[in-house]
C-alpha cells in the first residue's frame, strides 16, 4: 500500500467519522465513498468493517434498550443477514468492478433521498411484514454492493420510534449487517494482513473524526453538516456510477 493510498484513507475516516460525530450516521457509505477512490472496493469494505463494527458496539448497547429494540428488529435482521449472505455468495460481484458502479447508483440515491427529506411514515403495524421485506432487500443489495443504506435508512427513519431508540437501533442492526458482510468477506479471501491491520488502524482517524464532529455541532447545525456531506456523498456516487456506461 502507498504511502498516498495511507493519506486517502486515513482522510476517508476522519471524513466520515466527523458525519458519524455530528449526525450520528454515514460511516460505512461516506468512508468506501472516498476510499474506493484510491483502492479496489473489496479492500475498501474490508478495512471499514473493523472501526464501524467497533463505533456501532457502543451505539447498540448505550441507552439500555438493546433487547426491547432487538425483539422488535430482529425480523429485520435475520433477513438481511441471510440475504447478504445468500446473495454474495451466489452472484460472486461483492468488491468486483461492477459492484463498484452499483454501490456509486446505492450511493447517489440514498443522497437523493435524504437531501428531499422524504419522510414515509410506518406504523408499528406494518412493521410486522415490511421488517423481513426491508431486510431482505437490503440484505441482497449488500451482497453486491457491500452498502445496506438503501433502502434500510430511510425504512428505519420512517418508523414510529423516538430518536434515542431510533440511534440505538441502528447500532444493533449494523453489527448484524456489518457483521455478515464480514463474514462473507472473509469466506471470498478479502481480509489479508494488509487489510486487516488497517482496518484497526483506521479506528484512530475515525475516532479523531467522530470527536471532530460533536464538537462541531456547537459551531454549524447538524441539518447543515447533513446536506454538505450528502452533497459529496452525491458527487462521489455519481463520479462512480461511470464504470456502467
């Protein structure tokens, strides 16, 4: 690894680590964004699974819910788990080339979406059914494209829960997302020495960030650090999406 693809990633998590700081979200996306501009995306998805499994450890179990949200959630989770794991090891394409594509059309659209601030609303009701079908539709498209953000962020933002649960639940479910793309990474080769020591090296550019951002928020709103990273999140998506013309 260069010395130059060191500088990107370490940028890449304190970048992500500060939206992780300030808005609470945006780890895995913003960081294989930026990474993948200077290394392959299977290295990429192997590096960020360490620090974002980490960060979202602590996100799941602060607040005390944990098993109250995991018996609401967990027919959300075990879906996407079997999903993830069906389709990568299925279909072959986690970290190829043309998954790289895919995930820049993941990346671009979930921007699209949250820069509108289209806000569905989803009763407890209808959880009961959409739950497995959200899982399983983000389960498969993190089997190619190593990215569960759509349409799992916005199913999760549109729920009736309060903020505090809505953060925890998000941690419970990335380590279970994040954990089966781990392991289907692992099955495909992904984790050799180099990529595993820099997954744990990133964990300290990405706590630098992560406390970047929440000493931030005193100084710009979180609604605006939200539209300036999904702005880049957008032109990063777009500039990748170029590998399906």
């Amino acid at each position: 690894m260069t010395e130059v693809q060191m500088l990107v990633i370490a940028g890449a998590f304190i970048v992500a680590g500060i939206a992780k700081g300030a808005i609470g979200i945006g780890l895995p996306p913003i960081a294989i964004g930026l990474m993948t501009l200077a290394i392959p995306l299977e290295d990429s998805l192997a590096i960020m699974t360490i620090p974002t499994l980490i960060t979202n450890v602590w996100q799941a179990i602060y607040g005390g819910g944990f098993w109250r949200l995991f018996r609401r959630f967990w027919t959300l989770a075990a879906p996407g788990v079997a999903a993830l794991l069906f389709v990568a090891a299925t279909l072959g394409q986690l970290g190829s080339a043309r998954a790289t594509a895919w995930l820049g059309v993941m990346l671009a659209a979930y921007s699209v979406v949250a820069l509108l601030a289209w806000r569905p609303k989803v009763s407890i009701e209808t959880e009961r059914w959409a739950n497995p079908l959200i899982g399983i539709s983000s389960g498969a498209i993190a089997g190619v494209t190593g990215i569960s953000a759509v349409p799992f962020l916005p199913y999760m933002q549109s729920l009736d829960i309060n903020k505090n649960d809505l953060v925890q639940a998000l941690g419970i479910m990335f380590i279970f997302l994040i954990g089966a793309l781990s392991l289907a990474l692992f099955r495909q080769g992904a984790f050799d020495a180099t990529n595993t020591i820099g997954g744990f090296a990133a964990v300290i550019p990405t706590s630098i960030g992560v406390w970047i951002g929440q000493k931030s928020r005193e100084a710009l709103s979180p609604e605006m650090f939200r539209r300036i990273f999904l702005v880049g999140l957008l032109g990063i998506g777009l500039h990748m999406t170029r590998g399906l013309l």
